[in-house]
C-alpha cells in the first residue's frame, strides 16, 4: 500500500506535508492552473494500477474523492485534512455565507475589479481587511486567487465513501470544515481535532501519530 499525499491550494508536494516522510510514498504535485477534472485524471493515471492510502489537504480532498469514486484507483483508506468538500453540506449557514461571499468576490474579478475581488476575498480567507498600501505587493495572490478552483459544484457526494475506510482530521478553528467532518462522521469516518494550527493540522505534532494509528488499522 503506497501513501499518496495530496495537496490544497497554497503549498504543493512535500511543502504541504512537512512533517510527512517519504517512505513508500508519493507527493503530488498538480500541474499550475489545473482543473479539478484534470486532477482526477491525474491520480487515475498514475494511480490506476497501484494500492493507495489517499491523504489530501483542503481542496486536494475534491480530486480525492473523486478519484477515488471513480472505481480506477484502488483506494484502502483516506486521511483527509480539512477537507472543503463543501458539496457534502450545502444548506449549512456557514457553508452557505462561505460560497455567497466567494461568488460576490469573483464577480468582482469578472468584470475586472481585481481590487474589489481582494477587498472582499482577503478578509473573509486571511482575516484581514484590504490594506491599500500592500496592494502592490499583494495583486499576483489576489489574481491567483480570482482564478483558482473553488471546492465546490464538482458532484462529490457523502455516499462516494461508502466502504472506504476514512480519517478526517481539523484544526478546530472554522465552523465550515467542523460541519464537514460531521457529515463524514455521520457516515463512518473517524474524527480528530487537532487544535493550534488552524488550517494545517498536519503541521502538528500529533498528526503523524493520528494518522500512522489509522494506518495500522487499515492492515491489522
């Protein structure tokens, strides 16, 4: 069984795992400015011939599941960190805002309003108000931002994976991704909090742990 890790938006390969070693493992790294459809086939690609244990951080859990849906990829469990799997919570308020206040940014960046996409975007993702004088410094983010995929409208459904041995991990921090492990627990998934690094729990101590546990129950 190979160790697939998989990564969110911001870092990519081992960067995003850093406290992860690469023994019988795989770091992927998606190509700059790939779909999610291209993700997946991505992992069915290399993956199509190969036993896997699936770990994926934030938006890297849509391409996860998807994958790992798809019947190609021969899928013995998946580790997943904060996953935005937000099409498995729609009509939760958190989830709701989340979206509502995405789409009102990005309408912003449609019609060339890169500005206003970051004077809404930036505080509700780095809980900061837009600061006209790192504007320079900040519009390459906001424009990789304003173009990248968004977790949700691909079709993952909760009953994707049914039968799939699943670990999710959170940080405890936001109600979006606690209301998303609730609706993988509901279905069978084991749950760990671990608090103290937000967004990226797998940068703490205790998630190698976690998740060698879950391993190990995977071939007891």
């Amino acid at each position: 069984m190979r160790r697939v890790f998989i990564h969110g938006a911001g870092r990519s390969g081992q960067d995003a795992w850093p406290l992860s070693d690469g023994t019988n493992a795989d770091f992927v790294s998606f190509a700059p400015g790939s779909t999610i459809s291209e993700q997946v086939a991505t992992l069915i690609a290399a993956y199509s011939a190969t036993r896997v244990l699936l770990h994926a951080h934030s938006l890297g859990a849509v391409p996860a599941v998807l994958a790992a849906a798809s019947d190609r990829v021969d899928v013995a469990g998946l580790v997943l960190v904060e996953p935005a799997l937000y099409d498995i919570a729609r009509g939760e308020a958190p989830i709701e805002r989340h979206i509502a206040t995405v789409t009102e940014a990005r309408a912003q960046a449609e019609i060339g309003d890169l500005q206003g996409f970051w004077a809404i975007f930036r505080p509700l993702m780095f809980d900061a108000p837009f600061d006209a004088d790192r504007w320079d410094a900040e519009r390459t983010a906001a424009q990789r931002w304003a173009t990248s995929n968004v977790p949700w409208g691909h079709g993952v459904r909760v009953h994707m994976m049914a039968g799939i041995p699943t670990l999710v991990v959170t940080g405890g921090w936001n109600d979006e991704y606690e209301i998303i492990a609730r609706e993988l627990t509901r279905n069978g998934a084991r749950h760990v909090v671990l608090d103290g690094a937000a967004h990226r729990p797998q940068d703490l101590p205790g998630f190698l742990p976690a998740a060698r546990a879950f391993t190990l129950s995977l071939t007891s």
